[in-house]
C-alpha cells in the first residue's frame, strides 16, 4: 500500500502554494510583467529564464525516468536544502546520517534548526534518513538491498534520500530505477562531477512525481540562468554523453594506478577502497603530507577532524601527469 506523502510534509506547508511562472517561453510579444531590462540581448539573458522543460525532458531521458518525477536544482546541495525544509520542522524534528559522510547534511539541517542523529535512537521525529553512495569521503557503496530494506521499514515513518553524486563512476546501479516501488524514496544526482560541470550548479532531484510537486513548491523562482540551461542541455546530448563514458573510464583507469601507488608509499598506512572519482587515504603524517603538497602547489583535501578518519586525506583522481606529480612529491616523503 502506498503511504501518503503528505503526511511526511511540515503541516503547515502542505496547502503551500508554489509561485507562479505566467511565462513558458521568451517569444510572447510585447514583454512588459516582471521588469527585466526592455534591451534585448542576443542570448535573451536579459529576460528570466522560465521554461526548463527542453533540459528536464533530456535529464528524464538520461535517468530513466518520467518528466514529472524530476526536479532540477542549483546543485545537489539545493536539493538537501528544499528536501530539509519541506519535511522537517525546527526544533522538533531530525535527520539520520551515517558518519563519516557529506558534511552538508549536517550544515542545512544546523542552519534549519533540525536536530542531526548519528544512531536511530528514538525514529519517531527522524524524517530524513541521508545516505551517500558512493560516500563522500570514503567511497564505499550501499547494497541496494540494505537501501530497499530501510525503505519499507521507514514506509510510514521518513524519507530516504541516496546521494548518487558519483554514481557513475561506481559498479553499483542506481535507485532511479526503484522510486515507483518505493514512494519514500528520494534519489540526488548532479552534473558537477562525471559531467564535469561544477561551476554551473546543475543538479536533480527524482523522486515519485507526487513529492516532487510538493517540492516545487518550496523551489526559488527562476533558479537558472539561461547559460546554465543551454550549457547543462549541450553536455547531457547522447553525443556528450558517450564522450563522458570514455573521461569515466579514464578516471577508473587512474584511480587504480594511483591505488596501488599511493599504498607502496612508506608514508601510507592505509588506502581505502573507492567506487568514486577520489580516493581516502590514512596517512602516517596527513598534517605534514598535506603541507608538503601545498608547498608543491598541490591542494588535497583534509578529512581528517571526521569521525574515525584521523591522519586521512582525500585525494581526487586527476589527469596521468597530475597524479604523477603527486606521487613524486609524496615519494620523498616519510
């Protein structure tokens, strides 16, 4: 039986209306309703970019997925952010995550005043449950079974939201598949990594198209610049996208060559395995390793305040030369 999402939503947000756009296209004549500069640019940026459906419709395609159960978003980010504000009240409800994960769980649900459990405890007031696969920082993988699992048991209780922002670079299939089966089911994906448009803060929330049009509600107004729109659109052609599965193989191919590098390193402790584009790495120093890159003009990023990941940094896989730099440097490390 299908649980009723709008029982998971705020109560007061359940009659939320969301804004609207009277506009579907640039092409209506004489513009004069919402008081954009009168001087026409020849990319038409100069008006509010109001119909995402051309974009929505090819992201659909791309994850299988009907146009009614996607959402685009600046990012994965916005939509942690709108799923936190739809389901969760301030100062009474909370969310789950799985330490050590993406640190922006925790910062959207502080900044909402959303009490952040670590251990079930007591689930009645747990909305949300976050789970990244691949993680971020660690790389692991959630078995699809543990996720259908956590599915039917927080049926009536929560959300689960699966964090799919390096998915493809990861063996494991998506949950994109699975949200009919399971309408509790949230998934995130993003253009930022694999796509390698992270400037451009396009993402997507999936989700069953009744939660998702609750969603819209809470959604900022013309998000998207027009740049964005026909950038995001070019990338995700089928063309662009057999382009993209040749870099992901490429990334796969380093990611291997740099694992068994970086553990025949007298530095290393401890290399972790990764199905995403970076790999973690205990060091015996990760202060003074970390240092030693930076004076070398090479940036990694410093975990190692997480929970259980002491002396650890995260390295993303780069370019043959770049991860040959890095290698030599940490080579004369000990």
């Amino acid at each position: 039986m299908m649980p009723d999402i709008r029982a998971f939503i705020r109560p007061e947000l359940r009659d939320l209306k969301p804004y609207v756009n009277l506009r579907q296209s640039h092409d209506l004549g004489i513009l004069l309703d919402l008081n954009e500069s009168p001087w026409d640019r020849e990319d038409k940026s100069n008006r509010y970019h109001s119909d995402f459906s051309a974009l929505t419709a090819q992201l659909a395609t791309l994850y299988g997925i009907a146009s009614d159960e996607i959402l685009l978003t600046r990012g994965s980010d916005e939509g942690i952010d709108l799923l936190i504000r739809l389901f969760c009240r301030p100062y009474y409800d909370a969310i789950l995550i799985c330490p050590p994960t993406f640190s922006m769980y925790r910062f959207y649900a502080k900044l909402q005043g959303i009490t952040v459990m670590e251990t079930p405890g007591d689930c009645e007031n747990i909305k949300i449950l976050f789970l990244c696969s691949p993680n971020n920082p660690t790389g692991h993988t959630t078995a699809p079974d543990e996720i259908f699992e956590l599915c039917q048991k927080l049926a009536e209780k929560a959300i689960v939201v699966v964090d799919e922002a390096y998915i493809e670079f990861s063996t494991t299939e998506s949950m994109t598949s699975y949200i009919q089966r399971y309408p509790n089911l949230v998934v995130l994906r993003t253009l930022s990594k694999a796509f390698g448009l992270a400037g451009l803060r396009c993402g997507a929330l999936i989700a069953h198209k009744q939660l998702v049009q609750y969603l819209r509600a809470v959604l900022a107004p013309y998000p998207f610049s027009t740049a964005t729109i026909q950038a995001a659109m070019d990338a995700t052609k089928p063309a662009c996208v057999v382009a993209l599965k040749e870099r992901v193989r490429c990334i796969l191919t380093q990611r291997k060559i740099m694992q068994t590098a970086l553990t025949a390193l007298c530095c290393v402790k401890k290399v972790w395995p990764s199905e995403a584009n970076f790999l973690l790495v205990e060091f015996n120093d990760a202060k003074k390793i970390y240092a030693t890159c930076l004076e070398n003009g090479i940036r990694l990023r410093d975990v190692s305040n997480e929970p259980g990941l002491e002396n650890c940094l995260r390295i993303s896989i780069g370019l043959p030369e770049q991860n040959e730099s890095l290698i030599n440097v940490l080579r004369k490390c000990v």
